[in-house]
C-alpha cells in the first residue's frame, strides 16, 4: 500500500470515529442513551432494538443506571429479582437443615425402635415445609418399609441453589456493566454464559444424586459426565470467536446438549423407579423445566417479538426479557423436583428401593 493510500484511509477513519463521537456526545445528558447506529462496533449485537442504548458509560454512570430506563433495565431486573427468590429459598432452606441433636435424638429413637420391631418407621419430617407438596405423604410412608432415620445429605441440594443463585448474579451484572467498555463486554459475557454452564451442571446434582444415592457406580457416572460436559462447555465459550452475535446460535445449541444430556438418567430412574407412585409428581416438574427452558431458548435464538417489529420492543417485551423470565420459570420448577428428591430421601433408604 502506498504511503498516500495508507495516509488517506487513516484519515478516513479518523473522520468516522471523530463523526461517531459528536453523535454519541450530542445526546441531550452527558451520559444519553443512542440509538443502535450509533453503538460502537462490539455492542452491535441485535439489529432489531433500537435505541436507548448506553455505551463507553464509566462504572459508576453504569452502576446507577440500574435506577434508569434504557433497553437492558428489565434484562437487569428480571434476573436480579430471581436471584433474591433463590437466596431467599436458601435461607428458608438452611433454617430447615435439622440441628445436631434433632438428629441424634432422632436417630436414637429410631435406633431402639428398629431394635424392638423388625420393620422400621419414621414419621419425623425435617422439612415440614413440603407437606403441602404431597398429601399422600402419611399414606406412602406406612406403604414404605425400608425408611431411614436420618436425613439426607443436604449439599447436593445446596448446590443446585448456589449454582442459580450464580447464574442469576453474573446475568444481572453483565447486563449492567456490559456498556463499560470493549474489553469488559466480552469478560462479562463470558462468565455470563459460564454462569449458564453452572447452572445446568449444578441443576444435575439433586436429582442424580438423590434417585442414584443407592447406586453409586450410576451416581458417579451421570455427575462425573455432566461436569466434564460443562467444564468443555465453558472452555469452548471463553474462546474470543464464541461470544460474538454470529455464535448466538451454536451457544444456544451447547447449553441445549447439556440440558438434553439429562433424558440419558432421566429414562434409567424412570425405569429404576417405575413403582414410585412420586415418579410422576417429579416429572411434571422436570418435564415444566425443561419447556420452560426450551421456550426460552427459542425465545432468545429467533429474537421474537423484535423482529417482527424493530423499536417496539427496544425497552419492554424483547426476547431477551422473555428468556429470562423463563429461566427463572425453569429454575423455579426444578426446584419443586428437587424439594420432592431430597424430602424422598430423607424417608426412604437403600434398603430397598433403587
Ligand atoms: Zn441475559
């Protein structure tokens, strides 16, 4: 290239980011909002919103905007809200963890009841919370012979809340930080979609371990697998090319594979426990999840409804809003499964079943 040619497109370029800089400037605050012209490269990211954009915002101008109407308030919003329904439900959860000498009594008592009788029965429930969630309780424990006298092992579940409680959090800060800067985005975005990978990985741990506690070669197995999945999954997606728009698709392809990855333990537990009359219950809500989950995603791949209506959409309604709340939706349903898994466990052993 000649040295004129290169002068001259130096120039050229120095003329559109100068040009680029009075538009983004010449918004009514110092600190406006743009429209999707007007963005820098990087944050280009769906054509069909159009405006009330921020960009190269500084932290602070970022943090508070929280409090402001732009196009990723309700992106914000909608997942912060969930990750304080999920702290919630892990406090409630952790005030039910039953203390030391619940549990020594309890097993005592068990002890010298089994010592007399030779069938067992515990009637004792660590988590009178779930009552409600099954009135044939009373009539399935007198059905079940092999109860166990203390309860189950908590952290799977713990897990599993710790897991989309992260999920949630990182989502909300991407969305609020993401304006930054160039080099911030692609950070934020990827431990955004890490935070999705988590979840997912984490959301295997109380079903598999609680349906496959007896069975521990197929407990190992499912766990060990779904973690190497997700562990690739996110080493796949901190690649520079993977968070761009053009692999919107592909990420949404990986985070379904791993999800789908679930049918493999989900057939094996319903064959396992085919007489389990809460087989269903649990079903229905995995089943919930995973449409929920589906939804979203289609939701987030197709960018309905923007497309069909570019700018209407730009601060309530996108897809990216409708994603979320299924997100949530599905993380709520695979909570009630979960809450059914870990109360199961907590009153029947290996004795028999599975
Ligand atoms: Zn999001």
């Amino acid at each position: 290239m000649s040295k004129r040619k290169k002068g001259r497109d130096l120039g050229t370029e120095e003329m559109k980011y100068t040009e680029k800089k009075k538009m983004i400037t010449s918004s009514s605050s110092r600190w406006g909002l743009i429209s999707y012209d007007e963005l820098p490269e990087y944050m280009k990211d769906n054509e069909y919103i159009l405006r009330y954009y921020r960009a190269n915002w500084p932290l602070k101008e970022a943090l508070f905007s929280i409090f402001r109407w732009h196009n990723e308030t309700l992106n914000i919003w909608t997942h912060l809200i969930g990750f304080f329904v999920f702290l919630v439900l892990t406090v409630l959860n952790l005030e039910q963890v039953p203390k030391v000498a619940d549990l020594l009594s309890n097993f005592t008592r068990s002890f010298s009841v089994n010592a007399i009788v030779d069938a067992s029965h515990n009637h004792s429930n660590f988590f009178s919370g779930t009552d409600a969630l099954f009135d044939m309780e009373k009539t399935m424990s007198s059905e079940i012979s092999a109860t166990v006298s203390t309860p189950a092992t908590r952290w799977p579940f713990f897990v599993f809340l710790a897991g989309a409680m992260f999920c949630l959090m990182s989502s909300s800060i991407c969305h609020l930080f993401g304006c930054h800067s160039h080099k911030l985005n692609i950070f934020l975005l990827r431990v955004d979609y890490s935070g999705i990978a988590i979840m997912i990985i984490a959301s295997f741990f109380p079903p598999i371990y609680y349906i496959f506690q007896c069975n521990p070669i197929w407990q190992f197995i499912y766990l060990t697998g779904i973690t190497t999945m997700g562990i690739f999954t996110i080493f796949t997606l901190f690649s520079p090319a993977m968070s761009t728009g053009k692999f919107r698709a592909y990420r949404a392809m990986l985070f379904c594979a791993m999800g789908l990855s679930g049918i493999v333990p989900a057939i094996h537990a319903i064959i396992v426990n085919w007489s389990e009359p809460r087989r269903t219950i649990t079903l229905v809500y995995e089943l919930a999840m995973a449409l929920s989950y589906l939804t979203g995603t289609m939701f987030y791949v197709s960018r309905v409804p923007e497309k069909w209506k570019p700018g209407f959409f730009d601060l309530a309604g996108h897809s990216h809003q409708i994603f979320h709340v299924f997100v949530i939706a599905g993380a709520l349903a695979h909570y009630g499964a979960a809450l059914i898994f870990l109360e199961w466990r907590d009153r029947v052993g290996c004795d028999k079943l599975v």
